[in-house]
C-alpha cells in the first residue's frame, strides 16, 4: 500500500509516492559501501519498476531477475578460476535476492528455493573473498534445532580471546544484511562477532519454523552459552546491537540475560503491540518496512488479528527496569515507523545507570528509521561505544 515517503525532512526517495519501497532501495544504497550492491544495477532495477509503483509483483521479478544475472556472472568466474571477481558477484546476488523475497507474500517453494539460493550466494561469497574472514556456524537451539550465524573473528587485535558482539536484524531482516551493516564494523575495533538469524527471521523461519516470540532472551542465552564453550573469546564480555525491531530484542535481553555486559538499540522501541494495532487500524496505509502479511507469516499464524494478540508480550515497560548493563539508544528524529517518543519512554525506563539516548536529526546522521538516510556517522559511533563498554 504506498504511502508518501516524505514527512518532515527531505532524504533521497526514489519512489516519493512509497516509502516502503524508498526505503528498502535505501538500504540497498547503503550496501554499496562494502560490494553488496552496484548504483548502477540498482538504478536498472528501479527504472523498470517505475512502470507500475507498488506493485510487489513486479518488485519481485525484477530484483529477482538481477539477482539471477547476477549470480550467473558469479559463476562464470568462479568456473573461470577468478576467485575474487566471483566472490564480488556473489555478495551482490545475495542482497538482490533477498530484496526480491522481502515483498514476496505468500512464501511458496519457488520463494523459498531462491531465498536459499541466496544462502548459498552469500557462502560462496565467503569461501572466495580475501576479507573478512568469517565461517558459518550452527548455535544449538531449542527441540533440538539450530540458529544458523556467521563467526567473524576480531580483527586488529592481538588479544587471544577478546570480547564478542552479537549483532542482529530485526522484524524482516536477514543476518547477511547484518553482517554487513554492522558486523564487519565491529569487528574491525576488536571484537569477535555472531551475527544469527534469530527467531522470525531468514533461516531460521523459513526453513526451521522457528517463528517470532517474545522471550527474545532466549536467543541471547543459547548464543552464549555456545560462546562459553569456545576458546577464542572471553564469553565474560558479550555485548548486543540490534536493530529496529531490534531495539526491543536487545534490551528485553540484555534485561533478562545478566551475561550481556553492554546494549546497542539501534532504533528504539517500547510497545510494538501499539505499533502494530495502529497499522492495522490504518489498514497497513501507513509506514510500513514489509507488506502487512509479514505479521502473520512471523507468528505462523492465518491473521493479522491473530498476529496481533502474539505482541501482547512486546512490551518493554515493565522489562527494561531490570537492565543493568550500559545502554545505548540511537533512533532518528523523524522515523516514521517509531515516533521519537517510544524512544525517550525506553530511555527514561531503562534500570541502567550509565545510559544514553542519541538522537539523530540529518546533517549528523539518519533522520530516519535506524538513520538509512545517511548512516555512515551511525555505525562507528554505535560500533566505537561497544569496543569502549566491552573494553576491546
């Protein structure tokens, strides 16, 4: 349903009639920095969706459509011997592919196998690149299933075991974005990281029936626990960043896991529930990161209704008092999925002593939601504050 992406400050739209597809070409923008998308793929891609602006169909065929190209010159010079001009494809395919699934309701077995695909891109990736190094690792889980993640192993340190960082997406993201955005970042000051798909998102969901919940404290528990058992990492200092839906995921766990030793909400929240209850009141005419279905499908359950009694328990208040690590906040001016004042009720909440609330207003940084507008002052101030509170 599309909805006007501008609100009260001017950032880059590419579709200014639909913020939900502005802002994803946003992200994909963002991705351009560290090889996992091309301004020139993405300015092909969006030219031909402006035929018909909005329909997801056509979203989805075309970023598939370059996804596959893509992934095919990945091939050729992976067959070719050129290890690095094929892992460079690869990264990119992942990323056009997952943007293609992102709209693509309802799931179906052609959804899922290019979804896999992706996965299997974005491992090729990994095996063929020069930097970083990181591996694919299995997290034991609940019912004898896994959390599949990437390991990224701290960069410029000599520390034998040095602290580590969890790093998580949100409500629709996937760990490979994860990776990207904020993984590589915080491993480069010194810090090994674990970037999961956690329940409701990527893998996990889509070929685990690992659904949305949430006791998010869950994840974080298993991810340590299977942290303490390595010797390559002081599993005593663990920290968590996450975002969007993310700034209900880490501090709810860093509230109820003591072994989290510092906390990043990369975009705040406080009452999801409300969120949801007031989109589905607008009839999903509102500001929307996914199309409304992503709500039931997360659940795995038939109706947004049912959806929405699932979030009674995304509810910070009552929580976040417990929180005893460092916290910090940062959230954009004028996010137009979180109001600035879900923001403040979670600092203002938050048990923490030492704690901080950023706000970014544009010139400094995103104005918008986890600041996709202009994030690059975000992440090294977000990333910096984890190496100094984990004492990487």
């Amino acid at each position: 349903m599309a909805v006007k992406a501008v609100r009260k400050r001017p950032w880059f739209t590419y579709f200014p009639n639909d913020y939900r597809w502005s802002f994803i070409v946003s992200i994909a923008f963002r991705r351009t920095l560290l090889g996992a998308a091309d301004p020139a793929e993405i300015f092909e891609v969006c030219g031909r969706l402006q035929k018909k602006v909005g329909d997801d169909r056509l979203w989805t065929r075309e970023w598939k459509a370059m996804g596959d190209r893509v992934y095919a010159m990945g091939r050729a010079e992976e067959r070719a011997g050129h290890k690095l001009s094929a892992s460079g494809h690869y990264n990119r395919a992942t990323h056009y592919l997952q943007m293609a699934d992102r709209f693509d309701f309802p799931k179906t077995a052609a959804s899922k196998a290019y979804y896999e695909k992706s996965i299997d891109s974005f491992s090729r990736y990994l095996k063929l690149t020069d930097w970083p190094r990181a591996e694919r690792v299995e997290i034991p889980f609940e019912g004898g299933k896994s959390l599949p993640a990437y390991f990224i192993p701290a960069m410029n340190t000599k520390a034998a075991k040095p602290p580590v960082a969890l790093s998580y997406t949100g409500f629709d993201g996937t760990k490979e974005t994860s990776f990207l955005l904020s993984g590589i970042a915080l491993a480069q000051r010194g810090m090994s990281v674990v970037v999961p798909d956690c329940p409701g998102v990527g893998e996990s969901i889509r070929f685990r029936g690992i659904h949305l919940r949430h006791d998010y404290e869950v994840a974080a528990t298993a991810i340590i626990d299977w942290l303490e058992k390595r010797k390559d990492v002081d599993a005593k200092r663990v920290g968590l960043l996450a975002s969007s839906l993310g700034g209900y995921y880490a501090p709810r766990s860093a509230s109820m896991e003591p072994r989290i030793k510092a906390c990043v909400a990369w975009g705040a929240q406080w009452d999801y529930y409300a969120i949801w209850k007031r989109r589905i009141e607008a009839a999903f005419k509102i500001q929307l990161p996914s199309p409304g279905h992503h709500l039931a499908w997360s659940f795995g359950v038939k109706t947004a209704q049912e959806g929405l009694k699932r979030l009674e328990g995304f509810r910070l208040d009552g929580v976040v008092q417990k929180m005893k690590c460092p916290f910090l906040i940062v959230h954009g001016e004028d996010d137009q999925q979180i109001p600035l004042s879900d923001a403040k009720k979670l600092f203002k909440a938050a048990g923490s002593k030492d704690k901080t609330l950023r706000v970014y207003k544009g010139p400094d940084g995103g104005a918008q939601h986890c600041h996709m507008d202009y994030l690059s002052p975000v992440i090294p101030h977000m990333t910096d504050w984890m190496a100094e509170k984990l004492g990487a």
